[in-house]
C-alpha cells in the first residue's frame, strides 16, 4: 500500500504506464483535475501490482 503522505508526482511514471500513455504528461490532468480520481487511481494500480505477487 502507498503511505498517504508519498508524492503522487513520484508515481506517476507508474500510473502512466498502467493507464496505457505514452507520455507521462498525457497523465500529469490527473493530479489538477479530481483528487478523487487519483486516489481510485492509484487504489487499482496498488490491486493490480498487488495481485501480480
């Protein structure tokens, strides 16, 4: 699980990737337009690493 006070920019290479862009600016919206969104964002790629194991 992410600590809740880790920066989102630091992840955000690896939500990228999992969102399928090829850029990492096509991903960095997520952060300025709903906070919300990220956070589910970033709860499924947890899952997804998470089920990976």
């Amino acid at each position: 699980m992410v600590p809740v006070r880790q920066d989102p920019e630091r992840r955000l290479p690896i939500l990228s990737a999992y969102l399928g862009h090829v850029h990492v600016a096509d991903t960095q919206w997520y952060l300025n337009a709903s906070p919300e969104l990220m956070r589910e964002s970033m709860r499924r790629l947890e899952r997804h690493w998470e089920n990976r194991s």
